[in-house]
C-alpha cells in the first residue's frame, strides 16, 4: 500500500486503511486467478478476431464521419445496380384486392387501410410479440402514437422476464396482466 | 477443440502434481472435501479447520494468500510455502484458502486438476441437493432434451436439394448479380416490412425451403377451408424475388393477408420491424399448426419458422441463501437486448487491452449479450420462494442459451419508454457488431461453468451439435426518429454487401455497414452460410423453371 503518510493517520484510520488494502488486493488475486484459469484451460474467447473486429468498426466509422467522403449514406440515388431509376413514390398500378380498384402502389397501405376500415377493428388480443411492445417505433403515419398496453411499465431492463415467482420465464411468452 | 459441447484444454499437470497424484491419488482431495466451503453464488474456498484464524508456519502472517498443504494440512503464506517444501519432500502441492485452487509452490503457479474440480463440484452438489453422492447434474432438466427438426425440415433447408430444382439463370436479367436480389416498393410507410422480407428472403435455410417447394401455393389453398395462409403469400414473394425479374416488386398481397392476420393480434397499426417479423412467424406457425391439427409447444415445432428461427432460453434462479437453483426452459423465435453501456464491460477479462476511453465506452454486440447473460440479482422487493430454504430469500436470475437456432434474429431495445413520464423514445446510441459472431460464451454450458468458477466438470452435457459460429448475412437499421424514421436493410451475398431501401438495391462496401445503426441483425451458422455463397449461376436451366411464372 503506497501513499500512505502514516504519521497523520490516526491508529484507527491506519487499521481500516490497512483492511481496505487487504481487502482490494483479495479482491485483484482474485481476477487473476480466474484470468489464469480461463487462460490455462484454453477458455478465453477469440480474442484476436473480436478486436479485429473492434478495429474495422472504428475505421469504418471514421471515413463514414469524414465528410470528404462521397456521401454514399444519404445521397440521393442515381441509378440502382440493375441500371434503374425509381421514382419518389413508387408508380406501378395494379387492383386492390378487397374493392377492386386501380391503385397505384405507392398510395396502396393508406389506401387498404381506410379500404379494409371498420372491419379491422383490433381486439386487445394477447400476443407472443410482448416483449417487442416495449420496443415500437412508429413510423411516419400521422395516427401512429398509441400504446396498447397501458401497463407496459416494466423497464425494458427488466422485460426479458418478469420477477414474478420462481421458475417463472423468459417472457417472449405470455404478457402478465395484473 | 470438438464442435458443440465447449471443451477444456486438458491441462498438462506440472511433474510436482503429476508426482502428488502418482503418490497420493485422490485422497488429498477426498479429505479437503470435508472443509471445502460452497457459497450460494458459486464460488468455493476452504473452510477454516478449527475456530483459530490461520496462520503460516513460517512467520506467523495471516495475511494475503494462505495455503493449505494437501498432504500435512499444514498452513503457508505465499512468501514461505517455498520454505515448506524444502523442510518436507514431496509436499509441493497445496489449496489456496480463499479460492479452492490447487497451487504448486515449487513451479510458483496456479495448477489445474479434473479431479480436483470433480471434488469441488461434487461438494457443490451435496450442499445444493443434498444428495449425498454428487452424481447429479447442476441445475434440473425440466424437459428432456430433443433434437431438432427430424427429417422433413431438415431435408428441405439442405441447399443441395434446392440446387437440383431450381433454376435461377435467367439470361435476359442481369444475371451476374445474386439470385432474389430485387427491390420492394414502399407501398407507403411500408420499409419496416421491405426490410424484414428481404432478410427472409435471404435466410439461406428458410430461402431453400421455400424455393424447393417447401410450401406450394397451389396445393396448400386447395387443401385448406380458411383461404388466409401467410407461408403462401410468402412462397409468392419467393417466387416473385427468385423469378429473375429485376424490376421492383409490389409486396401487395402479401400486406393484404398479413394485415388480415395481424388483425386478430392487438394492432394492426404495428410499423415497427421487429413487431412485423414476429407476427410474420407467428403467422406461419399458427397456419401450419391448425392445417396439422397439432398443438404442439414450439420447442418441437416442425413449422419453417420455428424450424428455422426457434432456440431455446435456459433461465436459472439461484437462491442467494442456499444456492439452491430452480431452472426453466423456454423457446425464442430471437433474442431481444439492452444496450449495454460503459457501465458494464465485458466479462471473462482474460485479456483486455482496452483502447484508451474513444472505444471503451462504446456499445457492443458481445456486451450486450454479456449483459443479458450476466446474473442479475433481483432486489429485496422480488423475492422469491425457494423450495430448498421453504421461504422467501434474495434471489438471482441469469439467463443462457440452451439451444441455438439455424438462424438468430438479434433485436436492439432501441425504443425506452418511461412509467412516470408516459414518454417514449428512440436510443441512437451505436452499436458495435462483428460480422462473424461465435456464440459459445453465450451457451448454458459456459454461462454455468463459469458461475461455478470454470470448473472442469460436466456441466451441461449433449447439448445439441449445433456450431456456435455464426455469420452475419442480413441488417435491418432505423435511421430517424420514433415517429419519423426509415428503415433500411443490408444484405450480404457472397460476400458483397447491398443497401435495399425500398426499390433500390445498391452496392456498398462493408465498412457503411459496419458504420450504422443496427436495430435487427440476422445471423446464419456458419456452415449454411458458406454453403449458400456457393455460386449457382453455373446451374442449367431445368425444365422446372415456369415453377416460379413470371
């Protein structure tokens, strides 16, 4: 134990800081020694190709962030491989296969989803999704901001499985209601 | 080392060991059992013989390491054990006190012994189960363990099968480019959709199904009374991405049938990615299981989605009194993760030279699965009932996996909702992913070992053959906010990797990939990747080819 001016401690504050340091270095033996097992049983992971790994990622995160670099992430496309060009919203036209009306493919899920109306009316069904409820993006759609569990209150630390009883489970099963 | 189950290096004893055992055998061992002390967290040290603390021989110390010779039980401190050895041939081998490890004071170094960590193990057991003999296996079986997919489905995800059937060449199309590789028109808000399909049109395993007629259409609706059938529709976009056509393709019908499906579930609203994939499976799963008239739970179901996307969870509560251990099992479809962040790094830190503060407080993929199967221990307020101690007691809950899938779906808790504030919003922190990824640390072999402090012992014997070694071949990324954003999917054929927004399909180099913001990724073991990239453009045409129609 280093930096220790043992004249200004009292002999109280010199014991506790004495266990302290018998406690920490425990505490160091004790990674080492587990550090020494893992490596003497061949244990360790790939641990070459993961900061291989790590490496590439930190590269290809810096020439992505210089901006002298062609701006391949949002520039507007040219052509696609094939050659082709696309328009903003996609114009083939084909029938809706509830009314029979000529749609055009862009304007189809809007269309479908007045079409198809009061007929799809959602029951609050329990699904296997549950876990995914706490993980929801909406998307763009101006009537998108819902929750339709009201309770989904568990953080999303937590919701790979509530603490609710021995032996309980992974819930990608069943969403328990209160 | 041997495939599935992971395996030691059998370590080499040192000739001072190797000595001990010759001259000795396991009796050392069998006598320190008795004051080997097993706490409820796994780790073991040796109890103290008497109510005295320990002291070394040699200078009276009681601090730092101590060990206990195995022969005359005699106690040293690590600066005098050399000093015993001299004074008493033979004695070179003893027990470090604090932590059960074997330790040769005439090579000055930590030594390993099956043997000695059957003995360990063994008291384990005892303590745990009472069971006097400490045969039993850590942790309880609670369904026998079965192997995946007999047969049928294994058949029809094998590529050979699909490369005699199907043809792809198509000489008017740009056929120099990777087979199903074909853009999907955003039919308004539809890219959480695009993006899912694309990586399910290229899970090597559910791709082979379909094109080898896994699921024909045509006979399928013939059989069946209810007309809605989602692995139908799919087969129809198989067709359509496969057909050779490059132009986009408007996934129309299947939007139709899939909306008419997930009406039955709580919303048909969902534009969230990970949502869609798994109504999608769901989906196909409930058709296959109500034209079989089975019920059968989805660790054993023979249907494409769970054949092929479906593993299993091993979730363990350990009493934190006791160390008495309740274990369940349960089937995934893919695996869900919080973010881990510079709180917690990487376990197993054999070996960590961390890049100074840039990367040490990025996210990773292999942090996050540190995360999810690190024991959590649940507080005060959740106690649990445990069976051994007949009462409630702090416990710890740690997951594992038990089974691997063919394909794992790896999702990113990106979205945080709060309770108090009734605020949802996206978390744009990046995330780290290799693009080669081996899942052994992450099984419940190595997760149980190492709780017990990577004892060589059998933990979780005939676990499934299946490689841990995965290759990425799909990303689904979010760019934009909670409500506003795209989605994006990268795919990876044959080693080239292409951005599929909606209808455009463009080259882009690894590193862009690398570079963004993955929400799903999508992961092929290893051996079904290498056989997919195997190029079929050199396959003739066969006369099966109007089998896809145009």
């Amino acid at each position: 134990m280093s930096g220790f001016n043992e004249d200004n401690m009292g002999s109280h504050a010199q014991l506790s800081s004495q266990f302290f340091g018998d406690l920490l270095d425990s505490i160091i033996v004790d990674v080492a020694s587990e550090c020494h097992r893992i490596a003497r049983l061949g244990l360790d992971r790939n641990l070459e190709e993961e900061e291989e790994e790590l490496r590439l990622s930190a590269q290809a995160r810096v020439r992505v962030a210089d901006p002298s670099n062609s701006g391949e992430a949002n520039s507007k496309y040219v052509v696609d491989i094939f050659g082709q060009t696309h328009p903003p919203v996609a114009n083939e036209i084909f029938d809706c296969m509830n009314c029979g009306r000529s749609i055009m493919a862009g304007r189809f899920a809007p269309h479908l989803e007045k079409c198809m109306g009061k007929g799809r009316k959602a029951r609050l069904k329990v699904t296997r999704s549950s876990t995914a409820v706490q993980n929801r993006y909406s998307q763009g759609s101006p009537v998108s901001t819902y929750s339709p569990y009201s309770n989904s209150t568990s953080t999303s630390r937590l919701s790979n499985g509530t603490s609710s009883g021995a032996g309980e489970e992974y819930s990608n099963g069943t969403f328990q209601e209160p | 080392m041997t495939t599935g189950n992971p395996s030691y290096t059998n370590p080499k004893p040192c000739k001072h060991l190797a000595d001990y055992k010759l001259n000795h055998g396991l009796s050392g061992y069998k006598s320190l059992q008795k004051h080997l002390k097993t706490a409820p967290h796994g780790k073991t040290s040796v109890g103290k013989p008497s109510t005295k603390t320990p002291r070394c021989i040699s200078c009276d110390g009681f601090q730092g390491r101590l060990y206990f010779c195995l022969i005359c039980s005699s106690v040293s401190c690590l600066d005098h054990n050399l000093l015993h050895t001299q004074s008493e041939v033979g004695h070179d081998v003893a027990v470090d006190i604090e932590r059960a490890e074997l330790y040769c004071c005439v090579c000055c170094d930590q030594v390993y012994d099956p043997d000695f960590d059957k003995a360990v193990m063994s008291k384990h057991i005892m303590g745990i189960t009472g069971d006097k003999n400490g045969d039993e296996s850590i942790g309880k079986r609670l369904v026998k363990r079965r192997r995946l997919g007999s047969g049928v489905v294994e058949e029809l995800v094998d590529s050979k099968i699909s490369k005699q059937l199907i043809s792809m060449r198509d000489r008017r199309a740009k056929s120099c480019y990777p087979l199903g590789l074909r853009g999907l028109n955003n039919l308004g808000n539809t890219c959480f959709m695009n993006s899912v399909l694309q990586a399910l049109l290229h899970a090597p395993p559910f791709r082979n199904y379909f094109l080898s007629g896994g699921h024909n259409h045509e006979t399928c609706r013939k059989r069946s009374v209810d007309q809605l059938c989602l692995s139908c529709d799919i087969d129809v976009v198989f067709s359509a991405a496969f057909s050779g056509d490059r132009a986009p393709y408007s996934p129309a019908q299947f939007l139709y049938s899939w909306w008419q499906h997930s009406a039955n579930l709580a919303s048909y609203e969902q534009k969230d990615a990970h949502e869609f994939f798994i109504s999608v499976l769901d989906g196909i799963h409930e058709k296959e299981v109500k034209s079989r008239n089975q019920n059968r739970d989805n660790g054993d179901c023979q249907c494409i989605a769970h054949g092929v996307f479906s593993g299993l969870l091993r979730s363990d509560v350990t009493c934190m009194t006791c160390g008495f251990t309740s274990t369940t099992f349960d089937p995934c479809v893919d695996i869900s993760l919080d973010l881990d962040t510079s709180n917690f790094p990487p376990k197993n830190t054999a070996n960590k030279s961390i890049k100074p503060d840039a990367n040490s407080s990025m996210s990773t993929l292999l942090g996050c699965l540190d995360l999810f199967t690190r024991q959590e221990k649940l507080g005060s307020d959740s106690k649990l009932y445990c069976q051994n101690c007949q009462e409630r007691q702090d416990s710890a809950k740690q997951m594992s996996i038990k089974r691997l899938p063919l394909v794992l779906c790896l999702h990113i808790k990106r979205f945080e909702h709060s309770p108090v504030t009734k605020m949802s919003r996206k978390i744009d922190r990046y995330l780290q992913f290799p693009l080669s990824l081996d899942m052994t640390p992450y099984l419940s072999s190595s997760v149980v070992r190492n709780r017990f402090g990577n004892r060589i012992f059998a933990f979780e014997s005939g676990e499934s053959d299946i490689s841990a070694e995965f290759e990425i071949f799909a990303a689904v990324t979010h760019a934009g906010t909670l409500e506003s954003g795209h989605y994006v999917n990268f795919l990876r054929l044959r080693n080239q990797w292409y951005k599929c927004d909606d209808a455009w399909i463009n080259e882009v180099d690894e590193g862009m990939v690398r570079a963004s913001q993955c929400y799903m990724m999508f992961y092929v073991q290893k051996s079904l990747y290498q056989k997919a990239n195997e190029d079929w453009s050199h396959l003739p045409i066969s006369p099966r080819r109007n089998m896809f129609g145009q």
